[in-house]
C-alpha cells in the first residue's frame, strides 16, 4: 500500500483500486460501493482524511478504520 500511497502523493496520479475488504478500501480518498453493476453509494472517506495526519502504527491502523 505504501507504493500506491507514494505514486498519489508524490506524483499525483490516480489509482482505482478494487477490492472486497473495508480495510484496504480505507486508504481511498473516495469510496465507491457497487451492487449488481450499478452504484450504491459514492462518498468522501472522511476517516482516512482524519488519519493523515495521525502516525499511528500499520496493526492500530486496521483497526482505527473499522471504528
């Protein structure tokens, strides 16, 4: 995660990643939910947001994003 995380800040490119976990769809600045091919939902993840500026170690961070 560390290597898309670098590529959108140091080099401001987009990343769409795709994924089933909640954890892993935390890092996203934006979050977008699917069902049956349409959208569900489309939101700002304001938790990651909250953690940026937050050092908190990888095991804490898991779990900080499922409060």
């Amino acid at each position: 995660m560390q290597i898309l995380q670098d590529l959108r800040e140091r080099r401001a490119i987009t990343i769409v990643l795709i994924t089933h976990e909640p954890d892993i769809a935390a890092y996203g600045s934006r979050i977008i939910a699917m069902r049956d091919g349409a959208i569900i939902s489309d939101k700002a993840n304001t938790r990651r947001r909250a953690l940026e500026n937050v050092q908190i170690p990888g095991a804490a961070v898991a779990a900080a994003h499922q409060i």
